[in-house]
C-alpha cells in the first residue's frame, strides 16, 4: 500500500527460500486502461516446495490487494506485512494466484508513466531493476530464482506493446509477450504507448527501435546508424560466444525518464530517449551511444544468461558489460577510439571511487551486502569503471584467448541459471592452466589504488627502476619516448614490466633503456590499473611537450597522470590549467580535449581554486575556447561543438518527476551565486535528513547525488555533513552516497589550502 514501509530482502533469507521452493513460471497480466494512478496486476506463478508444509512468502507493492488464492484456497490479503506477502502450509506443488492495483512510478522504478508535454499521449515502461519487479506483479524477487515468464497487456487500442518475449496483438487492444526462457525477475520488462517503430530482421531474429511520437524525426534520423552499430555488435558476439542468442527477438525502446542510462532486459532493452540527441553532438557523444548499445546487448550472456545467485557478485554483470561494450564496439564498427574515451570519461571515475569512504572490492563477500538496500550501493564505479578495469588486466594476464575460452566455459556450463565467482574462477583455471584465485583475491577481494613510480639512474640507483606502494601484482609497458629539437615525442619501445605482488620495486636490466630518453611513461598502452608517478625529467618533459605525443590514448593516460597529481595535492591547480591552456590548442581527439575542459572548468575552477583565483581561471578558458573555434582544431566540428559548450559555461561565469528535480537540483548551486546562496546551505543537510526520515528514499538520493553543494568549499560545509552523519540521520546507501560527496568535499578542502 502507498506510504507503507517495506523489508528489504537479506542475503541469508534469500539463501533460505532458494533453498525451499523452486519456481517453474510466471503469467503476468496487466490491464493498463484504468486510468492514471493505478493499474491492473494479476500474477499467477507455480512453484514447487522441497519440504511440503514449509512457509515462505513472495513480493508485491500494491496500491490496494484485492485477493490472494494459494493453491485454490483464499488468504486474507490483510496478512500482506509491507511488501511481503506470507505463503502458509506449502505443498509439493503450488500455485499463487495474487489480484492487485498497483500504483504508477513517476521515479522510474516499477512501471513508469510518463506524458509527453509534446502531444499529450502516454508512455509506460517498466523497470525492474534490483527489487522493483514486485512493484509490477507478485514475485519470488530475488536474481537467482529464475522462471519462464510469460505476459498478456490490456492497453488502449491505438498503443504497440513489447516486452521480453516476442510480442503479438491477440486482438483489438490486447497484445501476447510469449514465455521467456528462465530469467530473473529483476530483468522483466513491459513497454507500451504510442510507439514510432523501425523494424529489421538478422540472422532470422526480428530487431525493433521504438520511440515516442515526438522524437519519430530523431529516430528516423539515426536509425541507420543504431542499426548499423547494433547488428556489427550482434555478429560479433556471436562470433566470440559459444553459446548463441538466447532471445526470441531483440527490441531497443527509447523511452522518456528511464531511471538508468539503460538496461538490459533480454530481449527488450530500454534506453533514456536523450540518446536520440535533440540537437548537434560530437563523435564522441555519439561513440558513447554505440557503447551503450554494444554494453546492453553484452548483458543478454553476462547477466541474463547467467546471472550472479547474489547482489554481491553485480561484477559478473555489470564488470563485464562494461569491458565487452568497449572493446567490441572497436572492433566491429567504425568507433575504433573507445579504450581512449574510457581513459578519461570511465577510469577516472574508478580511481576516484576507490579512494572515498565507499569503496569496496569489486567483488565483495556476500555478507559485505547483507540485504537489497545495501544492493543498491552495489551499481557504483567500482562495479563498472574498475571492475573494467580489472578485467582489462586479466586479459593482459592470461592472454585474450585464454580468457575468452574461459569465460565460454563459464557460459555453456551456468546457462540460464546462476553462478557466483568461484565458478567463473574455476572456468578460468582449466582454460588457461593457471590457477587464478590468488590474483583475484588481490585484484577483485580487495580496495584501493595501486600506484607505481617510475625513477632514472642516478648517484644510488645504477638502473631504472619502478617502486610499488601496494599488494596486487601488475603487467604493464613503459612506453619509452625521445623528443626531438620540436619537441615532438616519439615511441622508441615499450617495455613489458612485471610487478609482483609483494615487491617494493623492481629493477631494470641496466641496459634496458639506452640511450637516456626524453619521458618514460608507465601505464603506456593503458591496460594496468594503478596511479602512475613519473621521475622528474619526464614529467619535465611532459609538461612541455604532451601535446606532442602521438597515440590519443596515452596522451590519456599522461592527462589521467596529471589528473591524480592535482587530486593528490602534488601539483598546483593552477598548473593544470596551464597544461590546459598550452596543449589543448593543438588537441585533435574531442574525447579528450572535452574531459580536459570539463575537469579543468567544473572541478580545478569551482572547487580546487580559491575564490580569487576563480574569475582569472575561467577567463583563461574562456580565452582558450576561443582559440580552439578560431584556430586549426576548429575545423572539427566535434571539437568546435565542445568549444562553444565550455565557452558558453566559463564566459557566463565571468559576467515533478525525478528527472525535473534533478535538473533543478543540478541548477541551483552555483560558484557564480555564492553570496545569493550563503542562506541556503545551513539548511541543505536538515532538508536531506528530513526528507530521507519520512521515508521519500528515491526523492533522496536525487538531492544528495545531484542537490550536493559541491562548490561550498568550507570547512562549515564539511562541519554540517559529518554532524548530519554522525546524529545517523541517513541510513543505508544514502549514508553512503553523502559520505561520498563529503569526502570529496575534504579533497578539495585540502587542495586549496596547499596551494
């Protein structure tokens, strides 16, 4: 019922009901002509029972219960307790009949309404993310209870329907999703409305892209495009996967105020429709929207096919994703730059998250996440830009095909069912011959950053040397460059080095680097997760001339190094504007010339310099924004699109649903309005406390992800944050996010007090 408190699942109880019951299927039906508030939810579901007698209970969110049939006798739906449903006297087999109205989502979660200001028409999607299916029909909803599921849609006449299961009009106003093979309920997905569709076929599987009415023009636009990328992705997979397609269709549907960026229900991916871009965007922008697509469509094997049996073990999804998007996206389509675009826009992200409060392995025990609440802290860049990462580095490790072997392995065998680490560790060793538990213990068991140092020869060391502050083994190249009397650098030789785990340092063969060059960089190539720390001739070198080195993505790698050193209070903000403004002249990559202006604009200017210190920063952008429109690099447009943007953003400076208040959220604090704003801040941390006690969980996490007062960097603001935490006035994955944002609060505290 609305306002009603619900339980969280715990590990050890899900452990309990996987081990009591066994799900054989789902039939869902919606009937969503009801009106605006509520909609019709009528689940049936057979189940079998190892120990007849038992009790259990299943999930269900309803607006009102209308009746409750177990095995062809009626239970009081007054026995609903929260969310949970209780399952009394269990037979050998069952069946659960359960007739509810269950409230629309406007915050995205369960089955979503929206209408379009545009036209006035109405579009539904559900997701079902982590615990939300129960917001849409009665479950068993936890990831390693998989069933077939099988739905029927009742919807205005004029609407398409698509979902899991290939979808068919059964008759005026009604549409049949067939039954799925076994999934989780999580993964379960119903979208509705108005549609503009495209439709293909490949390989003998139908292909859709929905969009609603008023984005039809920018879905006729790109469709080729989406198209392309999709089917260059789809062959591909289906190159590299023993196991084939599992689905009977595919879909992508773009639908308005998707709570993700997307996700990968099998068969009917739905994506957040501001990927159909209203206006210009740059190849970058557009690179990550193939990436998007190649990541979902990695989930249909990792994550689908086999699904983690618990929230601890996400990385089996979501690391994995993540890597496979990037890399197949490069290999089979034209957008062969994604490694160098993850350099800058996803890896930093993973550094920054493993150095805050927060962190965690990326792969935790199952008791690190004791219930679903703690889940929701799971879907983190831990789980994605490091668990990549890692993954990156265990290619490096075993070799790619080794690795592929393994993971094959790891698929045929869990097939529609589930597995956890250990099983995909066990795949991994017969593939490759090696045991492999004790690098993931140090790799995904553990948290934190790495960091190497790279020193030269001198008065007490005869031979390069690469000093290890640490305890995970790393292999990674030094790229080893000379510069010429330009200052252009160029690759002489990369040199593989291996890291041991316990080792302090590791020392070179004197002869390894000779003659003596102009920079050393570690990390060259970017497979290694780790800080890296130059000696200081090459990070002489590289201050003078690291616009000049050629490959796009270790010019990422050395903007990353310059990134850390100021996040680390080793070097002045201020100096990486200078770097800023005396390389990005020449950049010809938008990936990184767009982080570089944004790091420099939204965190150097606002947060790391003094207020003093901030109007000359931005003119100094604002000046070499001009310059990149008005130069050579302004003859890309990618490059010149992003230019304005950062223009637009540093000159300025220098004069109802969840998505709404995000963006208001994201609006209202402003460097540029400190004095206008003095008023608000006392009052930020009681407002959250406030709206997190009353119970308004998702409307919390808005304001405390996209409402932080970031530009506040006092000691005041800090003081209000650490009290509010303190007094456990937020809980759960909120206390979390808000020690987050503190701690970064604390970084930028102390960079500006050192410089």
């Amino acid at each position: 019922m609305p306002g009603v408190p619900v339980t969280a699942l715990t590990y050890a109880e899900a452990q309990q009901r996987a081990r009591l019951i066994d799900v054989s299927g789902y039939h869902v039906d919606l009937d969503v002509t009801g009106g605006e508030e509520v909609f019709g939810s009528v689940t049936v579901v057979r189940f079998g029972c190892r120990t007849p007698g038992a009790s259990t209970f299943a999930e269900i969110r309803p607006a009102r219960l209308r009746r409750v049939v177990l095995n062809g006798r009626d239970l009081d739906p007054r026995e609903l307790d929260g969310n949970r449903l209780p399952l009394p006297g269990l037979q050998a087999a069952n069946e659960l009949r359960v007739e509810a109205d269950m409230p629309y989502s406007r915050t995205g979660a369960g089955l979503h309404r929206f209408t379009d200001d545009a036209d006035g028409e109405t579009y539904l999607a559900v997701h079902g993310g982590l615990d939300d299916a129960q917001r849409v029909f009665a479950a068993f909803d936890q990831p390693d209870m998989k069933a077939a599921i099988a739905t029927t849609v009742r919807a205005p006449a004029h609407w398409t329907v698509v979902g899991n299961g290939r979808a068919r009009p059964i008759r005026p106003g009604c549409w049949e999703l067939a039954a799925t093979p076994p999934m989780s309920t999580y993964l379960s997905t119903v979208v509705a409305g108005p549609f503009h569709s495209i439709h293909a076929e490949h390989r003998g599987i139908p292909f859709g892209l929905h969009a609603r009415q008023s984005l039809a023009g920018h879905l006729r636009r790109d469709a080729e495009e989406i198209f392309a990328i999709t089917l260059a992705c789809f062959d591909r997979y289906t190159e590299i996967f023993a196991e084939p397609y599992p689905y009977d269709s595919y879909d992508q549907a773009f639908v308005p105020e998707l709570e993700a960026g997307a996700m990968e229900n099998p068969g009917c991916v739905t994506v957040r429709d501001e990927f159909l871009f209203p206006t210009a965007v740059t190849q970058a922008e557009r690179q990550m929207r193939g990436v998007v697509i190649a990541h979902e469509m990695a989930h249909m094997w990792f994550g689908d096919l086999v699904t983690m049996r618990w929230w601890n073990d996400v990385w089996l999804s979501e690391s994995f994703a993540e890597y496979m998007g990037f890399q197949v996206l490069s290999e089979a389509t034209a957008f062969t730059a994604t490694w160098t675009d993850f350099a800058l826009t996803r890896k930093p992200r993973g550094y920054d998250a493993d150095q805050r409060p927060s962190t965690h392995p990326v792969a935790p025990e199952p008791r690190e996440v004791p219930d679903t609440d703690a889940a929701r802290s799971a879907y983190d860049d831990i789980s994605y830009a490091k668990g990549a990462s890692v993954l990156r580095q265990l290619v490096t490790w075993l070799g790619r095909p080794a690795f592929l072997a393994g993971i094959n392995d790891f698929l045929v065998r869990y097939r529609f069912g589930s597995a956890d680490l250990a099983d995909l560790l066990d795949c991994l060793s017969r593939a490759s011959g090696t045991d492999v538990r004790d690098w993931a213990g140090r790799w995904l068991g553990t948290a934190g950053v790495d960091t190497l140092r790279v020193s030269r020869p001198g008065p007490a060391a005869p031979a390069w040397s690469v000093a290890h502050r640490g305890s995970r083994p790393h292999r990674i190249w030094l790229g080893v460059y000379d510069a010429d009397g330009a200052g252009t650098l160029t690759l002489r030789a990369r040199i593989p080095v291996l890291v041991p785990a316990g080792a302090k340092e590791v020392t070179l063969p004197p002869a390894a680097i000779q003659p003596e060059p102009a920079l050393v960089l570690p990390n060259d190539g970017d497979a290694g997760y780790c800080k890296i720390r130059l000696d200081p001739a090459s990070l002489a070198t590289l201050t003078a001339s690291l616009g000049r080195i050629a490959d796009p993505l270790n010019r990422a790698v050395a903007w990353n190094c310059v990134r850390d050193l100021v996040r680390d209070s080793e070097l002045a903000p201020q100096q990486y504007l200078a770097l800023a403004v005396r390389h990005l002249a020449a950049e010809t990559d938008p990936s990184i010339a767009g982080q570089v202006l944004a790091y420099a604009r939204w965190t150097v200017a606002d947060q790391y310099l003094a207020s003093r210190q901030r109007g000359p920063a931005l003119a100094d952008l604002t000046r070499l924004c001009q310059g990149l429109l008005a130069g050579p690099a302004g003859d890309d447009a990618g490059l010149r699109l992003i230019a304005a943007r950062t223009l637009i953003d540093s000159d300025r400076a220098g004069a109802g649903s969840g998505y709404q208040l995000a963006a208001t959220a994201q609006g209202f604090w402003h460097a540029d309005q400190a004095g206008l704003l003095a008023g608000y801040l006392p009052r930020y941390f009681p407002a959250l406390a406030k709206v997190a006690g009353r119970g308004d969980a998702d409307l919390a996490r808005v304001l405390c992800q996209h409402g932080f007062p970031h530009y506040a960097v006092d000691a005041a603001t800090l003081q209000a944050g650490d009290q509010c935490l303190a007094a456990g006035q937020l809980t759960g994955s909120l206390a979390r996010l808000a020690a987050d944002q503190l701690a970064d609060l604390r970084r930028s505290l102390t960079v500006r007090s050192l410089f």
